[in-house]
C-alpha cells in the first residue's frame, strides 16, 4: 500500500515543476533578477566604430590606422637588428636551450 503515496507524490512532482517553471517566466521582475544573477559572459567595452560613408573617408581612416601601427610598430623595434639565428635575445639556442653554437668552422 506504500507504493500509492508515492505514485501521489511523484505525479504532484510533475505537475509543480511545469507550473513553478510557467509561474518563474511569466514574472518580468523575477525573470530580469534571474537573468541578472547567473551572468556568465561578461562583454568589454565597445571600440570605436569603423567608418561609414563614401569610400575615400574609409579609405582616408585606413591610411591612418596603416599609419598608426607602423608609428607604434616603430616605437616598439629593438635599437640593434637581431641576427637570423637569434631568439628572445639569445643566440646560437634553439628556444632557449642548449649551449651556444660554435663559432669555429
């Protein structure tokens, strides 16, 4: 006779999950609260638009961001040119490992 009771609850289960799930969403300021609390994706701030308009003003803003890349492009170069083998400033190691290459042939 204990299976009767659970067969009352189990069918009270599957009637409150709908109705309390229907209830949830149907309240704007429950919904906003719960939409609020579980952010998972958090956005940066917006950049700068590109450009609209007629093609030379496009174009004249690509030229300036071209400009502007090289000028910090510049800015950041090493004041001596690295050699080809060189890594980070190391040379003669591969990655940073091993010992420096022989100089004699």
């Amino acid at each position: 006779m204990g299976k009767g009771s659970l067969e009352v609850f189990k069918f009270s289960l599957y009637l409150a999950i709908p109705v309390g799930a229907l209830w949830m969403a149907t309240d704007p300021l429950k919904m906003r609260r719960l939409l609020e609390s579980t952010k998972y994706v958090v956005y940066p701030p917006e950049g700068p638009r590109p450009p609209t308009g007629s093609l030379s003003e496009v174009r004249a803003h690509a030229s300036a961001r071209q400009a502007e890349k090289a000028a910090q492009t510049a800015a950041a170069a090493p004041a001596e040119p690295r050699q080809p083998g060189d890594a980070n400033g190391v040379v003669g190691r591969w990655l940073g490992w091993g010992g420096p290459r022989s100089t004699t042939a």
